[in-house]
C-alpha cells in the first residue's frame, strides 16, 4: 500500500467534461500542485452520495484556503457514471472527477478492495489523502464499513 512520501504511480484517467471524455495521466492531476483526492467505493452509493464527497463539496471553499489547488474524487467507475454523478452531486465545476474504470489506479496504490459479495466486484477503498507535486503528504485509509478519516472535516484538521 502507498504510504506518506512516496510518489503516486502513473496511470491514466478518463475525467468527464463538458466536452465530453478528456485522458488525463497522474502527472496532468497532480503535478505542481496540492491536491486533496479521495476515493469512494462507488459512484451513486449510499455514503458516498450523503456523505463523502458532500463533505468535499461542502469544505471547498475551507480546502481552498489552507493550499488546495484542486478537489479530486476517483471511483471504479466509468466516465459516464462518474460525469452522471458529478451532474447530480452539482459539482462539475468544483472537483475533477477521476474514472479509474479498471481499477488501474487502485490496484497501483495498494487501496484497491473486492466488493464482489456486494454484487460490486472490484472496488477501491475509502480514503483520503493529500498530495503535493505528486506525493502523498498525508493518507486516511477508512477501515471496511466506516466512514470517519477520509472526509473532508478531517483532511482540512491535518493542514497547516
């Protein structure tokens, strides 16, 4: 699993945009700026729909202020389901919304999870994490079933 200080792997993305698909590779994301990224199960799902990225939404502004450049969310989901999501959570313009479709980036930083007795098959975990220029400043890995580390009202307690 990635830990504090090492460099994110490089993989690409699909991003939904008003235009339609754009690829977007890690270092297009998270080079030379502050990144708060968080991951979620699944796209439409119950926490992470009332919860984790509202928190996101809710705090950008707070985010903003402590040194975050940008608010990123990455699923196993595909483009589609996660520009659908961002539609419907209004936050198009306030979050870049990363398709990790097959899993790529999930599996490369070790935060990847089977959902398959859900009826989900392969999944990431629930997290949060901090990344300056492509490392990982600061990381909050939810145990299964919780939802307390990776929200945003605890990303925004470890900046300085």
């Amino acid at each position: 699993m990635i830990k504090v200080g090492d460099k994110l792997p490089d993989v690409q993305f699909n991003v939904p945009t008003s235009e339609g698909m754009k690829t977007m590779r890690t270092a297009d994301v998270f080079g030379g700026k502050t990144v708060a990224l968080f991951a979620v199960p699944g796209a439409f799902t119950p926490t992470c729909s009332a919860r984790h990225l509202p928190s996101f939404r809710d705090l950008k502004d707070d985010l903003k202020a402590k040194g975050v450049d940008t608010i990123a969310c990455t699923a196993v989901n595909d483009h589609f389901v996660m520009g659908a999501w961002a539609k419907d959570q209004s936050v198009q313009n306030d979050m870049i919304m990363l398709s990790d479709g097959s899993g790529e980036f999930a599996r490369a930083v070790g935060l990847d999870a089977d959902f398959s007795k859900f009826g989900m098959g392969p999944r990431s975990k629930r997290y949060s994490m901090l990344v300056k220029d492509g490392v990982v400043e600061q990381l909050n890995v939810e145990e299964a079933g919780e939802y307390k580390v990776s929200s945003a009202e605890h990303l925004l307690g470890q900046l300085t």
